[in-house]
C-alpha cells in the first residue's frame, strides 16, 4: 500500500497542468495502427506522412500519434515506457472499452483496484504498455493519516462488465491520456528533474522503486520506476517505442515560468515548434527520454509543424507573464 507524503504538497505547475499525447514510434504502421483504431477505438484526426495523429473523436487535441518505422530496432534494457495511461470518462465507458478487448481476444494482462482509479493493463502489437482505468470521485479517493493511499487489489472485473450492455459504442467521448510511467535508470535524478526543474511535486513515495508526480492535487500524472534495473540503455527516439510525451499547460504565461527554470537549472532545449494551435518545446530528463512542454495558443487555427529557432522561442516567451501562484 502506497502512501504520499502529505495532502499539503503543492506543484509549482497550474491546477490545469495535464498530460497531452503520447507519441509512438512503431514499425509496423498498419497492424498497430489498426489495433489503436479497431480494438480501442482511436480516430484519425490527421495524416502527415508515416505519422498519424488519433483521438477519441477524431478532432484537435489529438491524444496519441503513431510514426511508421520500418525496421528500427529497440536496444536491450533502455529507458522509456513502462505504461501510457488513457483515462476514461465513466465506469460505464470503461466497462465497454474491457468488453471490447475481451470480445476480440485481445490479453489482459491485469486488472487492479488502486482505490483512486480502477484499472486494465494490456499492450499493443508491439508490447509497448498501455493501462485503461477510470478515476473515483476526489471524495472518495482513500486517506491515512493525511496522505492518500493508492493500494493495489483485485479488481472485480465482473461487477465493472455488468455495466457494459448493449454493443460497443466505440471510444468515449471525453477520453484522454490521463498519465504516463516511465522507465529510468536513478530515481534522485528522475525527482530532481520532474519535481525539480520541471515543477510537479511527489505526490507517492510508498511504492519500492518508484516515484509518482502529479499537479493540481491529481494522484499522478507521471510515474516512473526502476524496476528493469539501474543499468539501462539511455532512451532514443530513433528506435521503437516512446519518441516523446506532452506536457500540457494551460496558458503561454505556464510555459514561460517552466521554460524560465529549465534554463535556470541548465537543462538545455532540444526543439521548438509552432504547431499553429499551440507552441511547444522540447527537453530531455536524464535517462534521454523526450519531453514536449506545449501550451495552446489563443485564436490558433490549423495544424501545422513550422520549426522555431529556440532564440527566436524563448524571446517570444519572454513577453509572456508569470502567472500569480496560489499562497
């Protein structure tokens, strides 16, 4: 049973600090693609080359995209997904998305009670790891001695399959990525950089092995472990698997005050991007593994990926405020 160190813990992130899409590179495009769409139910939302961007309705925001590598290899033991976490709107909604992969025959590998969220683990055609799950009321999130509890028990997958009748209505709307876990190598350096640099506080501390962040008071929006070991290969997005993850921010104020103590702490950028709805950058943790800080764009239209010189980047951020933060 897991506990966090205090319900007090602040994020030095906004409330409305989520996480964005996913992004996944895999080398079979059309057998994976085709289990994103036909066994959860993700819609095309846009196509640019071997890269396709899907969500749960077919529209912006997009929640995972997949790029085609033929061939790309994985190296032994790296860094990188552990799990991405696609959270649904209702138990009901859940119910159906198990109904589904049991319907086509798809494995389960387990099902938990986590006392915050009732969740299903599984994984694509090419094993990367995926949890479906839907979140309790706040209310009802369990609290021992002024920290939550996230405890994993059996989940009682029958009582959840009852609420699934009638046939599947595809996926939900309102579905979204609600986290991610990671694999890394040195648990200190993953916390100073996920809570230290980029701003979300340690919400878990209880697991052996692992660390979970999270903003707004959320149980987690980020997990990471080293349950694979301290030794592993650091993360590339040239090979299969995770290429990057979205670190959503409400405001391009958010985005300055992060990107302000990236340079602070030494961190370097990587990339910029002006996706036309939003602007992004993009870092590295520790182990390699890609990070994109995104904010929406007000009045952005289209979709399109215009690369920025990071100067040019960071001077537009440099205009931006910094946001009031609660006491």
């Amino acid at each position: 049973m897991a506990r966090s160190s205090s319900l007090s813990q602040k994020a030095d992130l906004p409330d409305a600090t989520s996480v964005g899409f996913v992004h996944l590179g895999v080398t079979d495009l059309a057998v994976t693609g085709a289990f994103y769409d036909e066994v959860l139910g993700f819609r095309l939302a846009h196509q640019a080359g071997p890269t396709r961007y899907l969500s749960s309705d077919g529209n912006y925001p997009f929640h995972l995209v997949l790029t085609g590598q033929p061939g790309a290899r994985p190296p032994r033991r790296s860094a990188g997904l552990y799990h991405f976490a696609i959270l649904y709107p209702s138990r009901v909604a859940l119910a159906h998305a198990l109904k589904r992969v049991l319907d086509v025959g798809w494995p389960i590998a387990g099902a938990s009670d986590h006392g915050v969220s009732e969740a299903i683990y599984l994984a694509d055609p090419e094993g990367n790891g995926i949890e479906l799950y839907v979140d309790r009321d706040r209310a009802l999130w369990p609290i021992e001695n002024s920290a939550l509890v996230m405890p994993t028990r059996p989940l009682q997958i029958e009582g959840l399959l009852a609420l699934a009748t009638g046939p599947w209505p595809g996926m939900a709307q309102g579905t979204r990525i609600g986290h991610i876990h990671l694999r890394v190598s040195d648990l200190a350096k993953a916390e100073a950089f996920y809570s230290g640099v980029l701003g979300f506080a340690v919400t878990v501390r209880g697991y052996p092995g692992a660390l979970f962040f999270a903003a707004g008071g959320y149980h987690h929006h980020i997990g990471v472990n080293i349950w694979a070991g301290i030794h592993l290969v650091p993360s590339t997005p040239e090979a299969p698997g995770l290429r990057t993850f979205t670190v959503h921010l409400p405001d391009r104020a958010a985005l300055a005050q992060v990107v302000r103590r990236v340079k602070q702490a030494g961190s370097p950028l990587e990339s910029a991007t002006n996706y036309g709805r939003s602007l992004a950058c993009t870092l590295r943790d520790p182990d390699g593994i890609r990070v994109t800080l995104e904010a929406d764009v007000p009045g952005g239209e289209g979709w399109h990926e215009t690369p920025l010189a990071l100067e040019a980047f960071v001077r537009m951020l440099e205009g931006a405020p910094i946001p009031a933060q609660a006491d």
